[in-house]
C-alpha cells in the first residue's frame, strides 16, 4: 500500500506534467490537471497511513486487528478506484500530448497500470491472509487486463 501510494503519486505528476507542457493555455485541460493534483496530494497520504495501519494490524487482535484491515482495505481500494480515473483521464487526453513529451506520458500510464496491479495483489494477500475477499478484484483486473491488451496491439 505505502509502496504503489508513492508510485501512483509519480506516475500521475508525469502525466500532469505531459499535459502542462502539450497545451498552448493551460486553460484547455485545467480541470484535468487539477484533477490529477487533487488526487496526487490525496493519494501521498495513503503512504504513511498504510504503513500504520500495517503496523497495527501485525500488533493488534480481535476486533482492532479486523478494523485494521478493513481500514487499510479501504485505502487500497480508493487507490485502485484513482487508477481507474487516471487511466480513464489519460485515453481522453492522450492526443492532446506533444511528441516531444510522449515519453513521460506513456511512462507515467504504465506506472498507474503497474499501480493498480499493486492494489489487486495487495487485496488478494488480504484474502488469503485474512479470508476478505474484495468486491473490486475482478474489476480492477478486468481494467488491468483491458490496458495490457491495448499495450499489446
């Protein structure tokens, strides 16, 4: 969790900095690009929490322990469901990016696709560890496995 919440962060800012530097006003995408800070400054938080979270759930029994997963579940799942947006956000711009900068925006998406396969394999340890199982899995791997077979055309 901690992990993929500092890569999300990196592979959202290159994006927003693709769009930056492709627009001649920055009028064009503003809602995007605040958007993607938005969910940037959000997401950082996830980091240090995480981390806590993992703490307590290693340190705590019973009732706390479950809270704990639940919460650092729920952390997981906001950070997948923000994959989804970015990587929405990303098709409906990507013309829009100037060759010039292609680079940092093609990286930037694949780190968000590596991101969200972070999430799906976190929530499956928390299954196998705990016996929760995610309503959001098969989402996000159906949306994982969609960007993998657009890569590979």
């Amino acid at each position: 969790g901690s992990a993929v919440s500092l890569i999300f962060c990196l592979g959202a800012a290159l994006i927003e900095k693709a769009l930056k530097f492709s627009v001649t006003s920055n009028k064009t995408f503003s809602p995007e690009i605040k958007r993607l800070s938005k969910l940037r400054e959000r997401i950082l938080t996830y980091s240090d929490l995480d981390g806590q979270l993992f703490s307590e759930i290693f340190k705590s029994r019973d009732a706390k322990k479950i809270e704990a997963v639940k919460n650092s579940e729920k952390i997981v799942v906001d950070l997948g469901k923000s994959c989804l947006v970015v990587l929405n956000l990303a098709k409906k711009v990507e013309f829009f990016v100037k060759k010039g900068i292609m680079s940092d925006f093609i990286i930037g998406r694949e780190t968000i696709v590596v991101v969200l396969e972070g999430c799906i394999l976190n929530l499956e340890a928390n299954s196998k560890m705990f016996g929760r199982n995610s309503a959001y899995t098969d989402k996000f791997k159906t949306v994982l496995s969609n960007e993998r077979n657009l890569r590979s055309r």
